[in-house]
C-alpha cells in the first residue's frame, strides 16, 4: 500500500493528486464519497450511479402496455426505479 500525504488549504479543502483520482477511476464532473472510519479514518471512493439511461429508457420504450396515460407522479418513480436499478425485463 503507498502513502500520499495531503497539504490542507486555510479553507480546509485539499485537492487530490492525479495518481489518486485515476487509481479510483474518477473523471472531471464525477463524484466522490467519503465514509468516516473509526480512529479518526476515512474511506474515499467514486460515487457510483445504481442505475444506467438504459434502465431508465427501458421503462418507457412500449413494453408495457397501459390502460391510461401515466401521471407526472407515476413517470417519476418509473424514473427513480430505472436510475436506480429496480426496473426488470419482463
């Protein structure tokens, strides 16, 4: 395991070094999630998405036939089902 040690900033931020960003496989415009650790540790890795705009897609392409046209309502859980990988091929 390599150590990298970090100089914090007088705002209390501290910028990771490349090496680091692409050891976890993050891109500009991604994500980081930090979990706090006992003793005073962090665990850091990419935030990853559950779902893909397949899913997504996948819930409105026709499959499933409907008796009425969807509420808003309706259309946002379908949404937050397939972002979040619980829509399944029927």
């Amino acid at each position: 395991m390599t150590s990298v040690s970090l100089t914090v900033t007088a705002k209390g931020q501290v910028t990771l070094r490349r090496e680091l960003l692409d050891h976890l496989g993050i891109r500009p415009g991604d994500r980081v999630d930090f979990e706090k650790a006992p003793g005073g540790e962090i665990r850091v890795r990419a935030a990853r998405v559950a779902g893909n705009i397949e899913q997504f897609l996948h819930s409105l392409d026709g499959k499933v036939k409907l008796k009425a046209p969807l509420t808003i309502d309706e259309m946002n859980d379908i949404a937050a089902a397939g972002w979040a990988g619980k829509l399944h091929d029927q």
